[in-house]
C-alpha cells in the first residue's frame, strides 16, 4: 500500500509516518529529511538546498521527483511507501503519478491531517528530536520522562531544524497554503483523499490512520 501524508508543516505528518514505519513496516518516504542530507555536503547543491530550506521556500520539483525515483528503485513491490512531505506542488504530483506507474506501484490513500494554523506555530517552533535516533519531542506537549534523556536510546543530546522559527514556519504555511493544497482536488476526483483531524491526540490521529488503511 502507498500513501501520501498531507497537511501543513507541524500537522505531524513524520510523527505519524514514523509509527506507521513501526506498526506496518512501511518505509518512510521524506523528501525533508533526504534533503536536510543533503544540505551536510559542502557542495554547491548542499550550499543551494540549506539555502532553500532556511527561508522556507521549495526546493525544484526536478530534484525532490528524482529523489523519489531513486528511493523506489531501492524498494521492494511488497513495501509499502509513506510519502510525507511529497508531493508538494501541482508538477510533483504530475511526477510521482509517472514515478509510480514506472515502478508498478500505485497510489491507495491520501491523508489529509486537518489543523488549525495558528496551533502549528507553536507545536513547530517548540520542537526538538533526539541527535542519536531521532525521537521527536516537545518542549510543552512531549518531555523526555527524565528531562535532557531520550527516552528511546538514553542518548542526552538533542537537536532543533534551523528552519523551525516562527519567520520560516509562516513562510512555508504560505507555500503550503499557495502550493501543495491546490493538489488535494485532483485526488478527491480519484476518491482516494481521507481526512482526520490533526489537532487530536498522536494516539488517536494514529487510530483514526490505521481505521483508513484497513478499511
Ligand atoms: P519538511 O521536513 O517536510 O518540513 O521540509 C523542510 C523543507 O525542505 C521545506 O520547507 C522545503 O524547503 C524543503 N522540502 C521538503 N520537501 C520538499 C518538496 N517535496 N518539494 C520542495 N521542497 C521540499
């Protein structure tokens, strides 16, 4: 089964794609995290990607697509895949629509994870994951058990995204609001798009995840 987790930054997309990853043994498709990769190089598409991703803009369709292609190519037919944070424009939809039938996959479910905006500022700007596994915290909603130790790995550092200040966050709420919600009516033609309410609990966002997928 392949979906696509969509909704504004800080709806919780990676949260809940990360426990799919556990629950169902999908992979985790997040074009974010590949990029924040490759932004570590000290190349000039490394230098060009940090500079994208600090401002809160889009990185170019042609580089997120080929990123995709190329963790599907790795991919068994038997995995399923979780897109989060992709598509996010008309055109990556347009390509992942290619990418999938090249690989003789198709798309099953569209998440939707409904927010209030004004929520999301605060959920993203209080954020921080473990540096070791990548557990993601809170600093009001989600504390380690015991304060400054990863509850998963036990490791004491932590890390926050240099893009997650309240300037950025508004600038990429705009590109999603101008961008990549613009795509969701193209697959509500195809029946495949399901909403869940994002604001409520991670368990229950989960619940009402896992009801979509065995429905
Ligand atoms: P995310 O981790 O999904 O919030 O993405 C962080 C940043 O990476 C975004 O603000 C964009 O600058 C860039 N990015 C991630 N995914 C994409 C995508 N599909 N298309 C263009 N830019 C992206």
């Amino acid at each position: 089964m392949d979906i696509i987790l969509l909704g504004p930054p800080g709806a919780g997309k990676g949260t809940q794609a990360q426990r799919l990853v556990e629950h169902h043994g999908m992979l985790q498709l997040s074009t974010g995290d590949m990029l924040r990769e490759t932004r570590k190089a000290d190349t000039e598409l490394g230098h060009k990607v940090a500079d994208i991703m600090d401002s809160g803009g889009l990185v170019s369709d042609e580089i997120v697509s080929a990123m995709i292609d190329a963790k599907l190519a790795d991919m068994g037919p038997e995995t399923g895949a979780i897109f989060d944070g992709y598509p996010r424009t008309a055109a990556q939809a347009d390509q992942l629509d290619g990418i999938l039938a090249r690989h003789g996959r198709k798309l099953d479910h569209v998440i939707e994870l409904e927010v209030n905006e004004e929520a999301l500022v605060e959920r993203i700007t209080g954020r921080f994951t473990c540096a070791n596994c990548g557990a993601g915290y809170h600093d009001v909603f989600k504390q380690p058990a015991t304060p400054g130790v990863c509850d998963k790995c036990g490791s004491t550092e932590f890390k926050r995204r240099p893009d997650d200040n309240e300037e950025t966050v508004r600038k990429r709420m705009q590109e999603y609001r101008g961008k990549t919600a613009p795509i969701l009516p193209g697959y509500e033609q195809r029946g495949i798009v399901s909403r869940v309410d994002g604001m409520a609990s991670i368990e229950d966002v989960t619940h009402a995840i896992d009801a979509i997928l065995t429905r």
